[in-house]
C-alpha cells in the first residue's frame, strides 16, 4: 500500500484535519483510522479524536481493492470514456453500484475489479472508486475514479456543483409549468423502503423541465438536481402528484402497461478532468426499452429536437418559478 502524509498546519482533531485533508466524509475517514490506516508521527493511531498539534507529520495509505468471495459477473456495461485516473460508465437497469449487506449478487464495483480496473480506495473497502451513485432502477452516466486524487478531486466537484447531470424522466401526467421543487427528504415514517418529503429531512432543490407529452397525456421531462438525496427526482415528483412510468415505489399505478423498471435516466454528465481540468461531457445513450417506448408513444423527431445535449443545458437557465 503507498503511503501519503502531510504535516499539519493548525490544532485539531485527526478525524477533522484529515477530512479536511481527504475531502471525504467523516464516517470514511473515521473507517480509515479504525482499520489502523492512518499514522501520527510514525505511530498508528487509532483514536479518532487524537489531538494534533503544528508540525505533526500525519500518513495515511488505502486498502487495495479485491473482491472477498468469487463473484460470478454475467454481464457487461458500456464504458463512455477511460483514461488513466477515471472512466465514465452507462450504467444499466437493476445494477446496484456498490455493495452492501442487504445486495445478492454482482455490483458494478465487482464488475470493475474483475476487469483488472485500478480503483480508487478512498471510499472504503465496499466503495471502491465510487464517486456518486445511482439508484439500481435508474440507467445512465456515472464517474468512476481510479486514484485517490482523481476521487479527492472529483468528490470536491460534486460538493461546489462544478459536476452535474442532467436527467430524462418519462412521467405518467404532464406537469402543469417547469419549475423547482425545493423540499425537505427523509426517511418515509411510513415505510422505511421510501424517502419522503418530511419537516425535519435533509435540503434537497430539483428543477423540472416540460418537454414532449403525448396523447395518453404522458410527459418527457428534464431534470437538474441542485442536492444528491436518495430517491429525490422520485420524492419530489411524488410531492407535486406524478409518478415516473414504472415507479411503483412512488406510486405508478397502470394494469395495461407492462413497463417493468423506472424510466428515469442520467443522460448528460459535465465535470472538470480531474488531472487536466479540463471541462468534458459526456452524454449516455438511452437503452432499448426506454427509446422503444418513446418510439412508440412519442413524436420520436420532436423528442430527437429537445434532447439535443448540446442545448439540454440552456433549459435550466430560466426556470425560477418555485412549485
């Protein structure tokens, strides 16, 4: 394992400083000194609350990832672009991103790692080179990093919203005007599998964009998301009364059609390289069932003209009305 320090330059905590340092969360960082990661003056450190002073030479290093059990992987994913420190992926239908207690089978971390992929470990042993997720009904684009400081650098982007995307979302009733929702989301009291609009949940701002509906009075829309709450294009949808085809979670009720996943894709990533800051985009075609829907029950041209991903962006730069 390659060891990385630094020495410190102002009192406080080690779990503080080098949260400060790493740019990662609390919890990740307290993770990284429990499992005897992390070094103050050439003594391991386990303490999370050690007090440091100026001068202090802190080292760190990160677990290599390897998977702990054969995983059997049968399926492949369309990688949008790979250079040496991060790759952009399209992410499929029913494929959770990483792996965890409560997932059988194989993650896109497993496929990585069986590819040989170097992955960053900044993220913990189960999050290898996870810089954002997407729900496991969700498809599109996705950053993966390969370093640390590709993640490092790549996570301080989603926190000062130099990286985004932008979604595609087919809803089953047209929304009344394009506008932003920004509502509070928690955990639903109700059912602990859903997140709700709730008083005391976490800030979380979408901007809604009307597209393309149809004759069955269905919707195409776009979305920006200004926070990254689990579930929220979902949550609030449902707060202003509509549902996205195929989310039975949140509330998408129809006998006649056989829509068996969330219609809801990533479509458009923008982001800093993280090495040669140079902006890129990146743009992740929809799968079959998605274009064949609206193939079938859409102006394919019209939709075509309003997902361009050159102007996808422009959408978003007027709507203020808040709904």
């Amino acid at each position: 394992m390659d060891l990385e320090s630094f020495e410190v330059q102002s009192v406080g905590r080690l779990d503080k400083i080098l949260t400060d340092i790493l740019g990662e969360s609390r919890n990740q960082v307290e993770q990284l000194i429990k499992e005897g990661l992390v070094k103050v003056n050439g003594q391991v450190v386990l303490k999370t609350g050690k007090k440091l002073v100026i001068g202090d030479r802190v080292e760190y290093s990160f677990k290599k990832a390897t998977p702990k059990e054969p995983i059997v992987v049968d399926f492949d994913v369309e990688i949008l672009y790979e250079d040496e420190v991060m790759m952009v992926v399209n992410k499929p239908s029913g494929l959770v991103v990483h792996p965890a207690p409560s997932v059988k089978g194989a993650t896109l971390v497993d496929w990585l790692v069986q590819r040989g992929i170097s992955l960053s470990t900044i993220a913990g042993e189960e999050r290898h080179g996870i810089v954002h997720r997407i729900d496991r009904d969700t498809t599109g684009a996705l950053v993966v990093a390969k370093t640390n400081e590709a993640h490092q650098r790549l996570s301080q982007q989603l926190r000062d919203k130099s990286m985004g995307r932008y979604y595609l979302a087919l809803i089953d009733y047209p929304l009344k005007e394009s506008g932003i929702v920004e509502r509070p989301i928690g955990r639903n009291p109700k059912n602990r599998f859903k997140m709700g609009v709730v008083p005391n949940g976490k800030e979380a701002k979408s901007a809604f964009y009307k597209l393309v509906s149809n004759k069955k009075k269905e919707e195409l829309i776009a979305v920006k998301l200004f926070t990254g709450r689990t579930h929220q294009i979902r949550v609030h949808l449902e707060s202003l009364g509509r549902h996205i085809l195929g989310d039975t979670l949140y509330g998408f009720k129809s006998k006649k059609d056989t829509i068996d996943r969330v219609f809801l894709h990533a479509y458009k990533l923008y982001l800093f390289h993280p090495i040669t800051k140079k902006k890129m985009e990146f743009v992740a075609p929809l799968f079959s069932d998605m274009r064949e829907y609206i193939a079938k029950n859409f102006n394919e041209g019209e939709v075509n003209e309003k997902i361009n991903a050159n102007i996808i962006d422009n959408y978003f730069t007027t709507i203020t009305k808040r709904m």
